[in-house]
C-alpha cells in the first residue's frame, strides 16, 4: 500500500472546484443553458414539455397541398417531442366554423388553426396583404421578406392585439384567375357577374361591377351547379379539379393576378404561445417551416399534369390579355391606396413591400432566365 501523502488547501481547494464544473457541465448537457429544471411531470420523463392541444383548419385534409399542413405539422410535432407534444386537428366545421377560426383560437376555444388569413378581412383588413396581394410578389419574394424583410414582425404585430401568434406555415404557387361560364374578353364582361373572389381581388373586382360573394370552399360546386354564382375562384387547378369547377364552368383562365403568392399560417393563442418554453417555440417554427417547404414543392409538382389533363376534358385554359391585366392591375393600385389611409396596419405593411421589392427587382430582373426561355 503506498503510503498516503499530504494534501495541500490549494490542492483541496483545486479538486472541489473541478468536481463542482464537472457536475455544472454534466446538468447542461442533459437541460439547455436557459432552460429550468422541470419535474417529471411536466415533461413526461422526456424532456419535452407536455403539450395536449386541439387545433382546427379552415380546409379539409382530403384537399391536396392546402388541406395537409396542419397535419404534417402535427404529425412532425409528436415525432420530435418523443410524443410529448400532441396536437389534434380537426375538420372544418367539426368544432369551429371554417371562417371564424381567428376568433375561436383568440377566445381560447381552440389552442390554435390553420387557415388562409385573408378570410379576416372583414375585421382586419392588413390580413390580406400577409396571405395574397394582386399583382404581389411571387412565393420565393414573399419568404425572403417574411423572414429577413421584416414581415413576420409586422404580421405579429398586426395580430398581438387579437391574442393571436401567426406562424407562417403554408406557402404556395399562384392561382388560377377563376372558372367562368363563358369567355372574359373585356372587363365589360365582368359587369353584374355574380362571383365567388376571396381578398383584395374580390374588392378589385366589385370596383369593376361584379357581384362578389365570400363563401367556404364545401360550399362553392352547389353554388356553381345551381346558378347562384356565375364564377369562381379557389386555389391552384390541383385542388380545383378535386372540387369539380370543370364539371360546370368550361374556362379556367390564368394568370393568378389576385394571388401571385398565398400564405397560410397556423394561428395560436397568444396566452397558450407565451406560456411554452423556448425549445417548444422553437418546434413549431422548425416544424412550419418544413411544412411551407413541402406545400410549395408539392404544388409546383402537380399543376402541370392537371392542367394537361383539363384540356383533355374540353376545358379552355386560357391567358388573359394583357390589355386586361393592366386594367386591372391599374385598379389594383388604385383600391390598395385606399385600403392603406383607412388602416395604419394595412399602410405600415403595404409600405414595407413595396421597398422590398422595389430593391428586389435589381435582382429578379437579372438573376432569373426570361419567362419565354
């Protein structure tokens, strides 16, 4: 047995602070700096906080593109919290109404929705410009300013007083510019047109006389079928051709001028928002993210073959002309000046787009082959 040797305080003194750093950087390494110590019970022996949620959508899952959002986020949500974190989605209609879902999550009578928050114009008219703009910037523009061009910022601000947190959660492809009974060869052809326009383009087109209507997309084949309406707009021709346009309104007409890019986001209460710790924050940004990356590459990948298949059926898929595009572009201008000095909101966002893109257009028009290329 060697014989023991004495220990100086210095080297005491040494070997408790190294003990007591070898325990602080083990505690870190299970828990994140920042983050408290929780018990078991909260976090289910997982780590994760426990989160039990019900959500509603504004669209139904068998949609495609549109419809599978709030379900991949879910799904994605489980998957990374070890299933900690679970979040039902129910059908539109099943528990909310499909357009009242902003003012169900704001009153806590769901944790959170997903939907096209355009259908808030009604009560909050700047909504539009953070779900689609006519003659706005594309998909790919409208992300770059989201998340670096300080539009998150302001879509969180324009919804903090709703006790509402709007997470960018969809993102997708233009739409078509409607399905119509008959030809659009003038805007003439629009007068007494009774329409079914969701957005800024609804107001476009009331200012050039047609009769706009707002009704849920379960609703709009029986409308059409039965004379109610005389055209309508949706989504993009790979959800369109699932709710049956083609079956009676034989002329789809491109380009999507009303909604060059559509934003969904999954709407949460505030109260609900606030209360989760940053790791769980972070999920459901990551897990959004992810699901705006798969909508938009999902949609660009099923459009052409519909519309192949949509001429097979008779449908003219036609252009409108450009003689129409600058008129209506012209009364689009016209209807957003007005909207912005009614609303502080509406002229703050309208405002920050607008420089963004006029920067970004140095780059648009130089970076990107030619459309006819």
């Amino acid at each position: 047995m060697a014989a023991r040797k004495n220990v100086s305080p210095l080297a005491l003194l040494v070997a408790v602070l190294t003990a007591l750093a070898v325990g602080v950087l083990g505690s870190l390494a299970i828990r994140p700096p920042g983050v408290a110590s929780e018990s078991q019970n909260s976090t289910g022996g997982t780590g994760f906080e426990i989160v039990r949620w019900r959500a509603t959508s504004s669209f139904t899952s068998n949609l495609p593109i549109i419809g599978q959002p709030p379900h991949r986020v879910a799904d994605n949500l489980a998957r990374m919290s070890g299933g900690a974190f679970q979040m039902q989605v129910f059908e539109p209609g099943e528990i909310v109404p499909a357009l009242e879902i902003t003012e169900s999550v704001k009153e806590g009578k769901v944790q959170a929705g997903f939907q096209w928050v355009g259908y808030d114009q009604g009560r909050i008219p700047a909504s539009t410009l953070i779900s689609a703009v006519p003659f706005g910037m594309e998909p790919i523009e409208f992300s770059a300013w989201w998340y670096y061009g300080g539009g998150r910022e302001l879509g969180e601000a324009l919804y903090a007083p709703h006790n509402v947190m709007p997470i960018l959660c969809g993102l997708t492809v233009p739409e078509t510019a409607g399905w119509f009974r008959g030809p659009v060869e003038s805007l003439d052809d629009l007068l007494g047109m009774k329409i079914r326009f969701a957005g800024l383009g609804g107001k476009v087109l009331q200012r050039l006389g047609a009769s706009v209507t707002m009704i849920p997309a379960g609703e709009i084949f029986q409308a059409l079928e039965k004379g109610a309406i005389d055209a309508t707009e949706f989504s993009m021709p790979a959800v369109d051709q699932l709710l049956g346009f083609s079956r009676v309104a034989k002329y789809n007409y491109f380009p999507g001028w009303h909604q060059t890019f559509s934003a969904a986001h999954l709407q949460i209460n505030l109260d609900e928002w606030n209360s989760l710790r940053n790791q769980t924050k972070t999920m459901i940004r990551v897990a959004c993210r992810a699901a705006a990356m798969e909508v938009i590459s999902e949609a660009e990948y099923l459009q052409g073959a519909v519309i192949q298949d949509f001429e097979q059926q008779g449908v003219v898929t036609d252009m409108l002309s450009t003689e129409i595009l600058e008129q209506l572009r012209a009364v689009t201008r016209e209807v957003l000046d007005e909207e912005a000095a009614k609303d502080e909101h509406f002229a703050k966002i309208l405002k920050s787009q607008r420089e963004f893109s006029e920067v970004y257009r140095y780059w648009k028009t130089r970076g990107y082959l030619p459309r006819s290329f």
